[in-house]
C-alpha cells in the first residue's frame, strides 16, 4: 500500500522554510539584476528594433505606390511601355506630375541663356490640349465645317472666313474623318485656334462687339483697355475668352498656359507620428520589450533553479521535454507570422485604399502594436499541441472525444483565431489553417506520446 504524503511540506528537506524564502529572494534579486543589464542592452539597439520590426510595412507600402504608379501612368502617358515599365519596376521611380507656366519658364530661359533662347516666345494665352474637353477638337471642326455652309451670319461663320483656304480644308477633313483624332491632328487644330487668336480682326467683327457668357465683364473691360492703348497680347486674351465662350462644350473656361511636365522620383516611406514625444515613448517601449526578451532566458533560469529544488526527477523530466517543446511552437508562430503573414495581410488592407482612392500615411505607434501582437497571438495559438495533452493527461478529455468532436474543434479554432489576430479575415485563416494541422498533431501526441501514473492521483509517490 503507497504511503500517505505528510502535511509538512518541508519534512525530510535540508532546508527550512525560511531558507526557501532566502532562496526565492535570491533568484528575485538575480532575475531583477538581468532585466536591467537586458534593458541596458536594448537600448542601445532600441532603433535598430524599430527599423527591424517597420521592414514588413515599409515592402508592403513600396509594392503599394509602385502598383499605383503602373496604374496612373496610363493615364498620364496614354500607355505603358516597357521601358517606362522597367524605370519603375527596377529603379523604383514613380512619376509625379507638375504644372509650369510656360510663359514664366520661357521668360526665366532667356533671361538666364540669352545667347541660347532670346528668340523663344512663349505666350501665356496660347491654346493648349490642356484646354480641350474630351472630344473637343472634333466637336470645334464640326461645328465650323457646319457652319462654313450656312448662309446666315454667325460668330462661328466669322472664324470661317478668317481661316486661309489650306486652314479650312484641314478643319473641314478632320470634321468629316471617322475615327477618333490623333495627336497630330488635335495640334493641327490648335495651331488654326492660335492662329485666329492673333488676329486683331477677330474680336473687332461686328458679330462680336457684344459681350456674352460668364467672362462678359472680364471681357468688356480688357476690350475698353484695349480702345485706349492696343496690347498684342491682351488682344491674343480677348480672343481666347471669346473662343472659350463659343465653344462651352469643347474648351475649358479660358486659363493660364500651363505646360505638364513628369518628375520622377524615388519610392519613399514616411511613418507619421501625431506629438514630439511619441517617437521618445515609442524608443522607450522597444527598448524596454528588446530588454526583457533578451533577458527572458536567464529569468527562466532562475525560475527554473528555485521551481526544480522541489521536483520530482520525473517531474523534471517532464519539463525537459515539454519546455524545449513549447518555445519551439512559440518559436514557429512567431516566425510564421513574421515571415508569411504579414504580407498578404497588409496588402489585402492595401487594397481598400486604392479603391477608395486614400492615402495612407501610418502611425509608427499603431503599426509597433499590430506587428507586436499579431506573432504572440500566432506563438500562443501554436501551443494547441500542449494544452490537449495537458488536458488529455489530467483526464478531463478522451482522445475518442477530440477525433468525434473534431467539426466543433474546427469552429473554436477559428473563433480563438478571429481573437488572437486583427480584425480582417487573411491573418484569421492564415492562422486557423496550421492550428487545424496542429490540433491533429495534438491527436497524435495524445495517442504515442509514454502515459505514466497521474500525479493528481491520492498518495501517489514514485
């Protein structure tokens, strides 16, 4: 018959009960000491943690702005060609556009190389494709080549009839052509425009003496200023104003000539922060979590030293095997996360920016606590193996209940997934789908794993 263990726990132990407080105020003393030389240690790498640790997003965000800039230069260039495809693919440059006023630039050109642009003329108030509506062009040769055969009197006709013979034969072929202009003949039209917008003649016709449309004001008081004293270039305004005015539907409200220019530049990542001493609190917060993990051995050490004092040497062993275990599953949740999960999770959020059209300029704090709890939720959900053992052992659940109850395993698997990870579904499944292969290894550790007598049984003592 096994012996009944006595109600002292300290009998046939060397050492008395305040020896083991003595003892527990050591390992205490000791752990506190290698906290602070860890702390010490973390920060000074405490910015390298941090630049470690903004890696995944900062991948993320340059794949983000580099699929963006393929999608926008189609628009901007019209297509994507492959060179253009490979400036930014392996240079990394996006194309960034910029609006000059070319007067200004042409102005800053001859006064800075006179000997090389002093003949460079560039008026403010020349027409350009930017001033064209889509379609505009071959809607302004329609209506002219229209209203060349009318016999009634027009502001339209008198644009006509200012036209040289060659004029009216380009605008009349691209009135009548049948598919969609082309640059070359969009600038033919702009080329005729300008040309009639040098013309005095133009805006002194008995069609356009009266002001109408929304630039009437601006254009009685230019043509008043005009009458005094005669302007080339306020005169070239006028008739743009008037032009704009006649066709509403095919030009812009009249404008400053601005010439569209692409820089291009390099990919880069900011992260935001919203005080001046949120970046302090964050270096503060890395430093202090580098110092505990890298002093989270020796504290176990120290646990591990004053724990085993009173062990069993089969108790022991069970800890030599499980411990290693455990920080090996931690290990691979983490690392799995780190390494695999991330990705796909940031760009699939990603994808909700471009289709809102919303920039995204992170937070450093934010993003620290997402990458920080997303792989200790994946360490601890891969402690699943551990716990149906435990659980198994003390008796609570039958290895024949976790294969019959295996749908419902699944469901909790997922509820304890959508827990441990954010609120978006990628990291959701990318978690419950090892956890659903961990808990058939738990199966199996619960069938092979060498069963010995419970412990938790009455007077068991080996």
């Amino acid at each position: 018959m096994a012996r009944k263990s006595n109600d002292d726990l300290f009998e046939g132990s060397t050492m008395s009960f305040g020896d083991h407080l003595e003892e527990l105020r050591v390992c205490l003393f000791r752990s506190v000491v290698g906290i602070g030389v860890g702390c010490v240690v973390g920060f000074l790498i405490a910015n390298s943690v941090v630049r470690f640790f903004q890696s995944p997003l900062e991948q993320a965000m340059e794949r983000y702005y580099i699929e963006n800039a393929l999608v926008d230069v189609v628009g901007d260039y019209g297509e994507l060609t492959y060179e253009i495809r490979r400036i930014i693919l392996d240079e990394k440059l996006v194309p960034a556009p910029l609006q000059i006023d070319a007067s200004r630039l042409a102005e800053t050109l001859r006064l800075t190389y006179p000997e090389r642009f002093s003949g460079l003329e560039i008026s403010t108030y020349w027409m350009t494709a930017g001033d064209l509506l889509p379609g505009g062009a071959k809607t302004i040769a329609g209506e002219l080549h229209r209203a060349a055969k009318a016999r009634s009197a027009s502001r339209e006709k008198q644009l006509w009839n200012l036209l040289e013979p060659n004029q009216q034969q380009t605008v009349s072929g691209l009135a009548t052509a049948q598919a969609e202009l082309s640059r070359a003949q969009v600038a033919q039209l702009l080329t005729i425009l300008n040309d009639v917008a040098g013309q005095r003649g133009w805006h002194e016709s008995a069609e356009l003496t009266t002001e109408a449309g929304p630039d009437a004001a601006t254009a009685l008081a230019i043509r008043t200023a005009l009458a005094k004293k005669f302007d080339p270039e306020q005169s070239r305004r006028l008739n743009k104003l008037l032009i704009a005015d006649m066709f509403p539907g095919s030009l812009k409200p009249a404008r400053v000539n601005l010439l569209q220019l692409f820089t291009w530049q390099p990919v880069k990542i900011k992260f935001q922060t919203l005080n001046a001493q949120e970046p302090f609190m964050i270096w503060m917060k890395a430093a202090l979590m580098t110092g505990l993990t890298l002093a989270s051995p020796y504290i176990f050490y120290q646990i591990w030293m004053f724990v085993a004092a009173g062990l069993y040497p089969h108790e022991k062993n069970h800890v030599y095997i499980y411990l290693p275990l455990s920080l090996l599953l931690f290990a691979a949740g983490a690392s799995l996360a780190f390494l695999f999960v991330f990705e796909p999770v940031l760009d699939f959020l990603f994808t909700f920016n471009r289709g809102m059209n919303a920039e995204f300029e992170p937070r450093i704090g934010e993003w620290l606590g997402f990458v920080l709890i997303l792989p200790i939720g994946f360490g601890v959900g891969f402690q699943l193996p551990l716990v149906m053992l435990f659980v198994n052992r003390v008796g609570l659940i039958t290895l024949e209940t976790y294969i019959a109850q295996w749908r419902i395993a699944v469901l909790v698997i997922f509820i304890v997934a959508m827990i441990l990870t954010p609120a978006e579904p990628i990291s959701m499944t990318l978690m419950a789908g090892p956890l659903c292969l961990l808990y058939l290894v738990g199966i199996g550790m619960c069938k092979y794993m060498p069963k010995g007598r419970s412990p938790f049984a009455e007077a068991y003592e080996p």
